[in-house]
C-alpha cells in the first residue's frame, strides 16, 4: 500500500458525505489496491470492539492494525490484511478519526468535533 491510497482517501474525504458512506468507500478503496485482501474498521463500545464496515476476505495471518483516536481518546482501530507500510496505515487511521467518532456510541453526551 503506497501514499497514493493517502491521495485517493483524501478526496473522499473532502467530497463530505454521511460518515459511514465514506468509512465504506474507505475500506473499498483499501482492497482495491493489490497488496490489500481485506480491510476492517472497528468502533469502541463497551470497552471492546465491535467490527463496523468491511472489505474483501479476510486474512488474519497478515494482519496490521492501528489505533484510531480522537481528542485523546480510542475511539476504534482500523485492521488491514495484506502488506501495507506500517506508516501509511497509521495516516489512514488518523485521517478517519472524526468519522468514526460519529459512528461511535457518544451515550448521548454532547462532543465537539
């Protein structure tokens, strides 16, 4: 996975959209590229994850992971399956951070993006 996938994830971004239609077209656009054959975003809840939107077929042996936070605090991970450069997931992961708020189960408190 190469810088080019940072490129593409920021014009999806910058299109706007409901939340969990660009977390979607997030882990699409990771699969898409060949060194990728799945890709997950899972949202704290309860103190454990639960795995949101998905791509492709998993393969855990192959697994890197990155923490997503917002303001501090975890609000989920993104998982990748294939070969992907430990930075670039991690730019990834930051760059959907308010998305995944959204997503995220605020228990009715009230947070500012």
């Amino acid at each position: 996975m190469s810088t080019d996938v940072l490129e593409a994830l920021d014009g999806i971004l910058a299109c706007g959209g409901e939340p969990d239609d660009v977390l979607r077209e997030t882990v699409a656009l990771l699969v898409a590229n060949s060194d990728i054959t799945w890709a997950g975003i899972a949202f704290v809840d309860e103190g454990g994850l639960v795995l949101g939107p998905t791509a492709g077929a998993p393969d855990e042996a192959h697994r890197t992971s990155a923490t997503i936070e917002f303001q501090g605090t975890k609000v989920g991970e993104l998982w990748i399956d294939g070969s992907a450069e430990r930075g670039v997931v991690q730019a990834v992961a930051t760059r959907l951070a308010g998305h995944v708020l959204i997503g995220w189960d605020t228990r009715g408190e009230a947070w500012d993006p």
